[in-house]
C-alpha cells in the first residue's frame, strides 16, 4: 500500500513494465479526464551518491540519506516563478516529492538501507501531451508536470475553477502584470 497525502493508505494498480522501468502505472483521469488521462508513466530508481545531482534535479533528505528526484522524457521543467515547483527545475510538485520521500523513508526503514537513491519519473508520451495543456503557457516546457496535490481524483467543481484561477493569478502576479482582465463564458 502507499501512503497518500491525505493520510489514508491505498493500493496502486501498477502495469506491468516494459524492458528498462521498474515501475509503471496509467494516469487514472477519474470524473474528470483530460488529455493526460491513461497516460503512462515509469518510473525507476537505482543507488547514487549526492555527487549525481544536476542543477534541475529536486534533492530530498531520507533518512540518513539523500534522494535525487529527476524527470526523464516526457516530464516537463518549470522555467517561470509563481508554481509549486521551483524555476529550472523539474515540473515535479510538492505533493509527489513528499509521496516518494514517504514511501523511500518506510522502504529504507524496513531493509536497513540508508544509503543515497535516485529516482527518475518519465512519460513517454509526455511531450506531445503538454501541448494540448496549459503548460507552455505556464512556462513548462518539454512535457507534463506532475501534479499530485493529494493523489486523488475529484470532479472538477467550482473549488477547482478557482484554485486554476488562482494559480493564474499567482503566476501573473509573480511576472509583474499589474492589470487582470477575466472574461467569463465558455471560451473567457
């Protein structure tokens, strides 16, 4: 079972992985798919030292150790203030990083492992779905970010038209733009 953001532990339905991942598992779009819904992605991890981390890779103390978080093809990289994961770096959020850390820590727990682990998230498919997203405008390029604000899907609800508005605004708000203009409707 993983232990998800909100406390509740649950069993993931992982895919059986093709040749080079250890792990994969299809995005589950739930009542509100959307271009990424059964999109795959892999995910791999293998023993390093802190010496291996680049510039654009997210460093997560575990235990006595250090884990390198990296994007691979598909994952995008922020490359603009204002979102939840840092500028030049991968467009990986906070929700995901402290899962992963999580469940490092209690695998690390459980094998006497302390060592330093890198962990590197692709989606193969990632590229070419961003482009039917928001990320370009967003200032994430190259792929997909990785969300995960609980790991949990809801229906899209007014709670998350406000919270896309707000990211909006935020984003804005970090480039400097001094007037907003909303215009409402379908296509506003």
């Amino acid at each position: 079972p993983m232990l998800f953001l909100d406390g509740r532990e649950r069993i993931l339905p992982l895919l059986e992985p093709d040749e080079g991942h250890m792990a994969a598992i299809r995005k589950d779009g739930g009542d509100d798919p959307d271009c990424t819904h059964g999109a795959i992605l892999f995910g791999n991890m293998q023993r390093c030292s802190a010496s291996d981390v680049r510039k654009e890779d997210y460093t997560l103390s575990v235990g006595g150790g250090t884990v390198i978080l990296r994007g691979a093809a598909g994952v995008g990289l922020c490359t603009r203030p204002g979102l939840d994961c840092e500028q030049g770096k991968w467009a990986i959020n906070t929700g995901p990083r402290r899962m992963i850390a999580n469940a490092l820590q209690e695998v690390g727990e459980t094998y006497g492992y302390t060592g330093g682990w890198q962990v590197t998230l692709s989606v193969p498919e990632g590229k070419r779905l961003a482009e039917k997203t928001f990320n370009p405008r967003l200032g994430i390029t190259g792929g997909i970010s990785i969300l995960g604000t609980s790991g949990i899907v809801r229906p899209m609800s007014e709670a998350a038209l406000i919270d896309s508005l707000r990211l909006e605004l935020d984003m804005q708000a970090a480039a400097g733009a001094g007037d907003i203009v909303v215009t409402p409707g379908n296509y506003g």
